[in-house]
C-alpha cells in the first residue's frame, strides 16, 4: 500500500446513526420479554413512542443501508480521485477477523451454557443442523434454524451481511465501472423477488429476510456513498465552513427524512397489530420507502449544523458504535435469559418490574458488548491479521541455499 494514500474518510454522524439504529432494534427485543408500555408524560406533554418501540425491528433495515454506503464508499471515492482499493484477499481477511470471532464465540457459549444444559435439542438431528448451519453461515436457508434456533435468533442479520461480503468484490467492482447496469439489475432482482414474494407467496417467513429482498437496500447505500463523494466534492468537507444555506439544506433534509421514518414506523406499528402475516407484508412494502427516507436522513445529517451534527458524532456515540456489534449479538438472549431466570411472571404486569428488567437488560448487555468488543473481538483481530502477516512471510521468505 502507497505511503501517500488518502486518508481514510471519518464521517463522523454515521456512529450516531449506527449505535441509535442498534438501540432501538434491541430497544424491541427487550420490550418483547418485559412489555414496557412506552409513553411518558412532561408535564402537559404526552410523547408516544409505543408505535416505534413496535416498529423498531424495521432499523435492521438501516443497518443494512449503513453497510452498503460504507462498503462502497471506497469506490465512489475512487471514481472522483486517485484512491487505491483494497484487494480481495485484504477485504475478506478486514471481514473475517472483524466479524468471525465474536459470531462464533455466541454460537458456542449458547450451545454450551445455555441449549445444551436446559435440554432443548429433543432430537440429535435439529442440534446438528442448527449448529453447523450458524457456523457456515447458511441458517436462514432452513426453516427450523433460521425460525427455530435455539442459538441466537439474531445472528440472521450477520449471515446476510457475510452473504453480500462474499460476493462484495465482484458487486463493488462491476458498480464502479458500470454503476448504472449494475444497481438497476440489482434493484430490479430486488423488487421482482419482493413481488414474487408479497403476490404469490403464502407464508412469507421465510422469505422476506433473503439476501435478494435487500440488494435494493444496498443500492440505495451505494447511491447515498456516490452522492457524498459528489457533495463533498463540490462543497468541500462537512467538518469545514460550510455556507449558511448548506447547513440549512442539510438540516431541512434530515428534518424531512426524521419525519418520513417516523411515518412509516407508525404505518408498520399499525400492520403489526393485524397479526404477524401483515407485519411481514408491511415489512415487504415499506422497506424502500424507509431506506430512502434513512438515507436522505442521513444526507442531510452530514451537511447540518455543527452543534447538531455533535448530538450524533461525539465521545458517547463512538463508543455505543464501537461496541454495537457485540451488543447487537448479545442484547436479545440475555433478555430472554434475565426475563427467564431472574423476573417472576407478573414482570408482564407490573410497571415497577418492567422499568427494572429494561435497564437492566440494557446494563448488562452494554457490559457483556464491552468485555466482548474489549476483551475478545479486538484482540482476536489482531491476533488473526499479525498470523496471516507471518504467514505471508514464511510464504515469500527466500530460500537459503543447502
């Protein structure tokens, strides 16, 4: 790698956006175990936020948009300046040591504390195919591992993620060189495969959450990478002076985008009461309203007002960002386990308990994220990347003659 590449891009709101994001889909997994009704009152102010808390599942979908425009942010930036891509071998190992050991580690510590010791594999054959489907990264393709595990039900989201990583470099590459052909088959494959899927198809679960249902939800990330490389191209960095009207443009953006999502997540709340086939549905149809509306959020977010911009890019933010993977992976089992083991059945009825369970939820799993992130998938990185360096070394040492 040149000495005098680029520095790599820090678009400082996009942590806000990813640890808010993760805080609100664990925000729903937890109010699944408690029931924590979600409406306060201030004063004469009533502020209602049980149709997000019902809804917030949908910020998977962001999460998706987020990995999209990073992912292909290298090769908007490339299209516009001399930057050199990261090779294949490169991209998979920044992929595999950053993703592998924690995804692994929860497969494992579930199998072992908590499957195995409460006996919830009746029949040998389930244990098998739940196991080694996580581990290879196909569970979403089977019904029982993928509805049904008795691992981690969020780890679905980490296989479509590793789905698209293993066929990153080829997309990423046909998309800098041909953007137009390459985002419109994958747009097209994307709706005509949620079409299929919301006309003809009659039990949608286990459809609705492929790797095809999201490729849009990737372009529209690639687009939102492209149009940044294009802004800030012209209007010079967000970080900088920026003109007046910018800031404004740029406020009125991500003012419009907050109210566009919150829109769609009182439609979704609202298909979601009709029982979970209509939930699905819901999920089909506003699935490229939402990513629009996140990404135009996120847009507008990157050019607006400093002290605005602060409430998504400072010392707090980056940290939740650092550790939102792990907490991610962990939020949901632990609250099913903390509901399970340390709440009695009236948790559903008393708004005393349910306050407890929620905070405590959130503690120990930001805990858990921390000695994960800090204590495991950091140092398994290193330790992953400085081994395939002496490899590398051994390979090319030159031979000393006998």
């Amino acid at each position: 790698m040149s000495s005098d590449r680029p520095a790599k891009w820090d678009i400082g709101v996009l942590h806000g956006f990813r640890a808010i994001m993760v805080l609100l889909v664990a925000n729903f997994h937890i109010w699944q175990q408690g029931w924590l009704y979600q409406t306060f009152q201030i004063g004469p102010i009533t502020i209602e936020m049980d149709f997000l808390t019902r809804s917030s599942y949908i910020f998977v979908d962001g999460m998706i948009l987020l990995s999209g425009f990073l992912l292909f942010l290298p090769y908007a930036r490339s299209m516009d300046e001399e930057y050199a891509l990261p090779g294949v071998g490169e991209f998979y190992l920044n992929r595999f040591a950053r993703i592998v050991p924690s995804y692994v580690a929860s497969v494992l510590l579930m199998l072992v504390c908590v499957a195995l010791p409460q006996k919830l594999y009746p029949d040998p054959r389930y244990l098998h195919l739940d196991l080694w489907s996580h581990l290879t990264f196909t569970h979403t393709f089977f019904r029982m591992p993928y509805q049904y595990s008795n691992l981690n039900g969020v780890l679905w989201t980490v296989v479509i993620e590793m789905q698209m990583y293993l066929l990153w470099p080829l997309v990423g590459r046909c998309a800098q060189k041909k953007p137009v052909p390459t985002m419109l088959v994958m747009a097209a494959v994307a709706w005509l495969y949620r079409a299929v899927v919301y006309y003809r198809v009659g039990d949608t679960a286990m459809f609705i959450n492929q790797l095809p249902a999201f490729l849009d939800v990737y372009v529209i990330g690639m687009l939102g990478a492209v149009a940044y490389c294009k802004l800030r191209r012209k209007l010079g960095d967000p970080d900088g002076k920026q003109s007046p009207l910018v800031r404004s443009a740029g406020l009125l953006l991500f003012a419009a985008g907050v109210l566009l999502v919150g829109a769609i997540a009182r439609l979704q709340s609202n298909a979601g009461v009709q029982g979970l086939d209509q939930l699905r549905l819901g999920q089909l149809r506003y699935r490229l309203p939402l990513t629009l509306s996140l990404m135009v959020c996120m847009l507008g977010a990157m050019f607006m007002p400093g002290i605005l911009r602060r409430l998504f890019s400072n010392k707090l933010m980056r940290f939740l960002a650092t550790i939102s993977y792990n907490f991610y992976i962990w939020h949901q089992v632990l609250s099913v386990q903390i509901a399970q083991h340390w709440f009695p059945a009236t948790l559903h009825s008393d708004s005393n308990l349910q306050w407890c369970f929620t905070v405590m939820c959130y503690c120990v799993s930001i805990v858990v994220a921390m000695a994960f992130t800090y204590g495991w998938e950091q140092p398994c990185a290193k330790w992953i990347r400085r081994g395939v360096q002496r490899l590398k070394a051994l390979v090319h040492a030159p031979k000393t003659a006998e």
